[in-house]
C-alpha cells in the first residue's frame, strides 16, 4: 500500500470511530439560516437587511473568533413561503435563523422554530404578540409595536417643543398588514395616555402595504384638513403616497412617522429625490459614536464602496446584531446542541454593539429591552438624526418649508 492510500485509510478509520478531534471540528462552524424578503413589495429592505448580514461573518470572526456560514433564503415577501423555507432551512443543518424583517413572516417561523427546536434570533420584527406565546426557542433583539409607538410619540413631542410649533390635528394613515395593525392598536392606546401632545386625530385611513394606487387614500386624508400627517408605512406604498400628495397639492405642516420603515431607505430618496426632503422618521437606530459601529461601517464600505452605511443603518445593524447574538451564544456554549445554544442566547449580556440603547439582554419571554430611537429627518438627501440632542447632528425643521396654513 502507498503513502496516499494508507493516509486516506486511516483518515477514513478515524472518521468511522468518531474521533475526537474530527467531532470537534465539525463544531467549529456556526450556520446561521437568514431569512429575508430579498424580492417582492419587501425587497428593497431585504436586500438592505441582507448587507448586514454579509459583513457579520468577517467581522465577528475578528471579534469573536467564530467561524459562520451563512445561509441564505428569500421568502419572497410571502408569510406562506418564509414558512416553507424555515423548514427547507432547518432539513439543511442551519443551527439557527435569522430574519425576517416581516411581523407575519417572523410569527410563521417563529411557530416552526419552536416545533423543530431550533433557535430563532428575531432582527426586525414589531408585532408583540410574537414574544407572548410562551417560546423557548424565539429571540427577538427588536422593540415591540407599543414600544415604537411609546418612544415615536414622545419624539413627536420633543420635536414640536423643538421646533416651537403646537399642531393641533393629525389623520392617522396605516398599512393593514400585521405590523400596521399592531402600530395602529399601539397609538390607539398610548394617545388618550399621552396629554402632553396638543394633538388630536381626525380620520384613520388604512391601506394595503402593496397597493398601486393611494388616490382615493389620500383624497380622503386631505379632505380631513389636518395639520400634519402620520403615518406607518413601507417602502413603496411611502413612495407612491407622497407622489399622491404631490399630484394633490396636499402639504400638511409635514410627515411624521411614529415608529415604521420606508422613508429612510434608500430607495425612498432615489426615487423621489427632492420630495424626500423633510419627512420624519422617529424609529430605532444606530449610534454613530458607537465603537462598533465605526467598525462595521469600514466593513460595510469594504464590501459596498458605492454605498453608504445610514441608508442601511437600520436594516443592516439590527442584522447585524443578530448574528452577533448567535455567534456570541455559540462561542460561550461550544456547541451548536439547539437546547445548549438556546440558553446561552437566554443568557446573552452584550455590551459592545452599535444600535442605540442598553446592553442586548432578553428578558423571560425572549423579549430585549431597553432599545433606543431616534427622530430621523431627511435632509441634503440623507436620513439625519435631529433628536434627541445629544445624538443629533442637525435641528429638526417642522413645518416643511412653503407650509401655508389653508
């Protein structure tokens, strides 16, 4: 027998004993399933979320020493299809999702994550009921819809105390898919709550997040007279509204989000261009100053040197994080056991990370807490955060030049 075949013997042997060393090999690696709606109404955001992913295994293997393989699935922005592909994901050896954005989307996997044992980090998703079924296996390092709402609304009135402006009325417009729903009962209970904001609202308008056409939503809204609008939105049902409004010469005092996507992506001031100018977005972010941060947006230029890190600051940092919660649990558990992994996530204590607010730690329900947000206006054609003061690094403008009072 030859050198090469008794080696290749032996390394067979070695194999069928179950050697030490190769079992421990073979544990080195973390796969992580992300999924994302990389194509549909969602696919611009799954795409943003997706380049947060892509950095996060050279990143955190110099942070943490961690190998990850990342696999990747697009549920098409369909809650029926992220179901299917968890599962497809799950058969494949992934020893922990990711994603997926969506608040129906993340429900669905969250039940076949539970069923299959397998750990679930949730990067965005909003809607609380989520975190409420008594999970052992789901993760969520995300706000709650009345979270959102609770910081949102309090940002609006820091930014009418800002601005010295007292609007007296809204018309509230919502997307009617899990998430808006969720938004919608959110302010429903926090406004009677809040008496400090001068407000009130006159109409609600909901909508469908993939519609074509918002004319009738927004001759409705305009009939309403309010003074600004608030919305929760997407990314293009937000285009093709504020294009309505155009074609309407309707111009509130201005745009107010309390807590949703769209208006801050990139593909919002691409498209629009100067008719992004102005609108705002109080939602969770990234801390600029934060040491991380500086980090992954070198890796993120690296990777993307014709993009810019703050039209993906969201969607890719709260990915981001994500993966680094998986790799941090793994390298503290040494395995990739679904039960082990899950409990050293329950235990997790990061206090190096890059989106605003406290340490990433979960409470009973799997629930972090203590996640910040900022009020993001669009200014010069990139989203800038103009409250609270000490993040901020421009004065929030309200209303929107040219506002005449009718």
């Amino acid at each position: 027998m030859k050198r090469r075949q008794f080696n290749q013997a032996l390394a067979a042997s070695v194999a069928s004993l179950g050697f030490p060393s190769v079992v421990k090999a073979q544990s080195q690696k973390l796969k992580v399933g992300i999924i994302l709606p990389r194509s549909g109404y969602l696919g611009f955001i799954g795409q943003s979320c997706q380049k947060g992913a892509d950095l996060a295994p050279g990143v955190i293997k110099q942070m943490l020493g961690v190998d990850i393989e990342l696999m990747n699935a697009d549920f098409e922005s369909n809650v029926d299809t992220a179901r299917t592909r968890a599962e497809r994901l799950i058969q494949e050896g992934a020893n922990v999702l990711v994603g997926p954005f969506d608040s129906g989307a993340a429900s669905a996997i969250a039940q076949v994550a539970e069923q299959r044992g397998v750990p679930f980090v949730i990067n965005i998703a909003a809607a609380p009921q989520i975190t409420e079924q008594g999970y052992k296996f789901v993760f969520r390092n995300f706000q709650t819809a009345p979270d959102i709402v609770r910081e949102g609304l309090a940002l609006i009135g820091d930014l009418f105390r800002a601005t010295n402006t007292v609007p007296r009325t809204a018309v509230f417009m919502h997307v009617n898919d899990t998430f808006g729903q969720a938004m919608a009962k959110g302010i429903g209970a926090f406004m009677p709550r809040l008496t400090q904001l001068p407000f009130k609202i006159v109409d609600t308008i909901s909508y469908d997040p993939a519609a074509k056409d918002l004319t009738v939503e927004v001759s409705k809204a305009k009939a309403s007279n309010a003074d600004f609008l608030l919305l929760v939105c997407r990314l293009n049902d937000a285009i093709i509204l504020r294009r309505e409004m155009v074609k309407q010469r309707w111009q509130p005092m201005g745009i107010v989000s309390p807590g949703s996507p769209g208006m801050y992506e990139e593909q919002y001031f691409k498209t629009l261009g100067k008719l992004s100018e102005y609108s705002i977005s109080n939602v969770p972010w990234y801390n600029p100053k934060a040491k991380l941060t500086g980090v992954v947006e070198k890796a993120f230029l690296k990777q993307n040197p014709k993009d810019k890190l703050v039209f993906h600051g969201l969607n890719a940092g709260f990915t981001f994080e994500a993966i680094l919660i998986a790799a941090d649990a793994f390298k503290r558990a040494r395995s990739t056991d679904p039960r082990t992994l899950a409990d050293a996530i329950r235990q997790t204590n990061i206090t190096e990370k890059m989106m605003l607010g406290g340490p990433i730690k979960f409470n009973a329900k799997g629930q972090v807490e203590g996640i910040g947000s900022a009020c993001v206006q669009n200014r010069n054609l990139l989203p800038t955060v103009v409250l609270p003061a000490g993040a901020a690094t421009a004065k929030p403008v309200f209303p929107v030049p040219g506002y005449k009072k009718a």
